[in-house]
C-alpha cells in the first residue's frame, strides 16, 4: 500500500487545479486590470 498512496494523489492532484482556474472566467476578466498591480507588487 505504499507505491499506491504516492500514485494516485500525484496524477489528479495537478490536473483538477489546472484546469480549474483554466475554466473559470474570474481569472481572465479581472487579468487586465490587475496587470499594473501586479508589476509594482513585484
């Protein structure tokens, strides 16, 4: 039951939250107005 724990969580651990926020149209919309913000954050 070890190498089985490891496996699992590891393939749809990344690809759930990556196509999450991919999908989700907050993230693009919002994208343009927090573009200046995000330069004077750095």
């Amino acid at each position: 039951p070890t190498p089985s724990a490891p496996n699992p969580p590891v393939q749809p651990a990344p690809e759930k939250p990556s196509l999450r926020p991919s999908k989700r149209p907050d993230l693009p919309k919002p994208g343009n107005l927090p573009t200046q913000r995000r330069i004077a954050s750095n």
